[in-house]
C-alpha cells in the first residue's frame, strides 16, 4: 500500500516527466530537431523556450534528455548566479576565479561536446554577465546552448555583441487552454493508478477551468495534489488551495523582483488604480524621485515590458498628433490581478 502511494503522490509531484506530453507535438518535435542536429553534425542551434509558468518548459525539457545522453542540465533556480550555475553543472572544484571556470569549461566541452540547458534562467541576479560568459564559450566551443525562461523579452536583457553571436531562436509556448488541462490531468490520474470512481465528477472540469484562467497545468496538478493528500474535493476547499497557490506565486514573482522593480511594483500600487491610466513619462518621473536617479524612457519602458509579460500590466501607445509623438500607456491587466497582488503582498516586504 506504501509502495502504491509513493508512485501515486509521484505522478502528481512538480518534478514528474511523463513519458507523453499531450498537446505539445509541435514544440517536443522543434527541440528534439536541434538534439538530432548535434548528434549528426557535432553543432547546432542555441535556443530559447519561452512559456508562462505552467506551460511545460521545464516538462519538454526533461522528457529530451531522459532519453538522450548529449546533454548538461541545470536549473538557476538554486544557484541564482552565473558562477555557482557553471560550477555545478561541471561539477568544478578548482581555483574559484571566473577564468579559471572558464578555461575548464571550453577545454571540457572540447573533449565533451555536450548541449547546455539552463532552465529558470531569469532566476539569476547576474544575468548579463551571465550571457557574456556563454559567449565566450560558444564562441571556442560552437556548442549549442539552450535557456528556458518566462520572460519574453529575455534578449534584450543580454548584451548586444552577445544577442549577435548567440543568435538565438525561440519557441514560444502558448497558455494551456483548459480543455488541454483537463486532458492532462485525466491522463495524470490514469497513470496513477487512482480509481475514477472515488474521485467527485466535478472535481477534474472545476480544477481545469481554474487553472485555465491563466493557463497553468503545474496549477492544475498541485491543486489535485493537495485535495488528494487532504482526502477533500470540495468545492469551496478546490477554490481555497487555488487562492492559497496564488498568493504563493505572487509572493515569490515579488522575491524575484530587483530592488528597482519593486519599487516600480510599489508605485503602481500607490499610484495607479484599477481601470485607470498612467503613462511612462509620469513613471519615469515617479520611480526617478523615488530611488533619486535619472531613469530613460528606455528603462522605464523595459520595466513596463516584464510586468507585461507576467500579466500585471497591459499597455498601449497613443499618438498624441504631430508635437506630441506617440506616448505609451499602461493600466493593470485586471481588478482581478490589482486585488490578487493586494492581497498576497505580506506588509512585512515593504
């Protein structure tokens, strides 16, 4: 019975790679090209996943490389820096100077041609020269790399010299809908071993339908999860762990956040209310007297973009005739998101 459980609670467990992805042929097929290429011709493409959280990067990924032995994986999300990330991926035990990492790498990987997968990468804090360091590696290696990120503007983020060096392409993963989600889960629980008839018939439809709002089968399977430990799929407790599981991610999508950022998060609160309007020039402003420097509208406008890509703000442009030029605006993506922010922002973070 033990035994039983342990494999049950393991195919609902974040780091399970099922041996199908449903409703991912597509993307599975594009990856598994750049593989393919490596093996034949000893060099490829370098690559970037982008999806929402939720949407299979991480799943795609690993579903590869548990077949294939051509690859290096790491996830930033433990080793937050440029150093430790390399140095646990080569399993590096010597001098701790960059260099000498350095050195060691393109001379392994010389020896070793192997793919490198960094998932999570926006969890670094020292992304720049992150990148710069991969592009001195490719440049002596030609070794195809490829990073898994949330973040849709993730190259302009990188230096320009690298952006043409690397050259990454990019797949994009769209949100699971939530029919996708209900399949999925169904098919969760058939690998299981769970029997249908014990689980409420509206139980799989109502987590689907929650989780598909933003498109998040990771939502999804932890909900399950957690009703399943609990031996409760009420209604009102379903609704309870989904509102539990929201403010855990905002909570931890605001950890993430540089100082600058939160403080920028902090001025929208202040400032911008929901189904109301403020533009980048006033933002500028704004977050520029708040830290006491002078920000571009470039910035302000890169801010703008991460916030978008997270889904806590929309913006648009208004061309504002012949003297004024085209100014950009953003409102929050919803009430919905404004209230769900309010509420999982604990005080003691401000």
């Amino acid at each position: 019975m033990l035994i039983f459980y342990k494999i049950m609670m393991n195919v609902f467990s974040e780091n399970y790679v099922p041996k199908k992805l449903l409703h991912r042929e597509f993307e599975l097929n594009e990856i598994k090209s750049i593989f393919d290429n490596f093996d034949k011709y000893n060099m490829g493409t370098n690559l970037i996943i982008r999806g929402v959280s939720g949407s299979g990067k991480t799943s795609l990924v690993r579903n590869i490389i548990t077949e294939r032995q051509n690859s290096l994986f790491i996830s930033c999300r433990e080793t937050k820096t440029a150093f430790k990330s390399l140095k646990s991926m080569f399993n590096y035990v010597g001098k701790r100077h960059i260099s000498d990492l350095i050195s060691y790498i393109i001379s392994y990987l010389k020896e070793n041609r192997k793919i490198l997968i960094f998932d999570e990468v926006d969890k670094l804090k020292d992304f720049s020269e992150f990148i710069d360091i991969l592009n001195t590696i490719y440049r002596n290696t030609m070794i195809p790399i490829i990073l898994v990120t949330v973040k849709f503007n993730l190259t302009s983020l990188m230096p320009d010299d690298a952006v043409k060096t690397l050259f990454f392409e990019k797949i994009n993963l769209p949100s699971y809908k939530s029919s996708e989600i209900k399949d999925i889960l169904e098919n969760r629980i058939e690998l299981s071993g769970l029997d249908k008839n014990n689980i409420p018939s509206h139980v799989v439809p109502l987590i689907s339908a929650i989780a598909g709002k933003i498109g998040s089968c990771r939502v999804a399977i932890s909900i399950f999860s957690r009703c399943l430990q609990r031996g409760n799929f009420d209604e009102l407790f379903i609704k309870k762990v989904y509102e539990d599981l929201e403010k855990e991610d905002w909570f931890g999508f605001y950890q993430d956040l540089n100082e600058t950022e939160r403080n920028f998060l902090k001025i929208l609160l202040e400032d911008l209310k929901p189904n109301e309007v403020l533009g980048a020039g006033y933002l500028k402003k704004r977050l520029s007297e708040y830290e006491g420097k002078n920000y571009s509208l470039a910035r302000i406008s890169q801010i703008i973009n991460l916030f978008e890509n997270y889904s806590v703000l929309r913006s648009f442009h208004k061309n504002m005739g012949r003297g004024g030029g085209r100014k950009r605006y953003v409102k929050f993506f919803s009430e919905g998101i404004y209230k769900d922010i309010l509420k999982s922002m604990d005080k003691r973070v401000w």
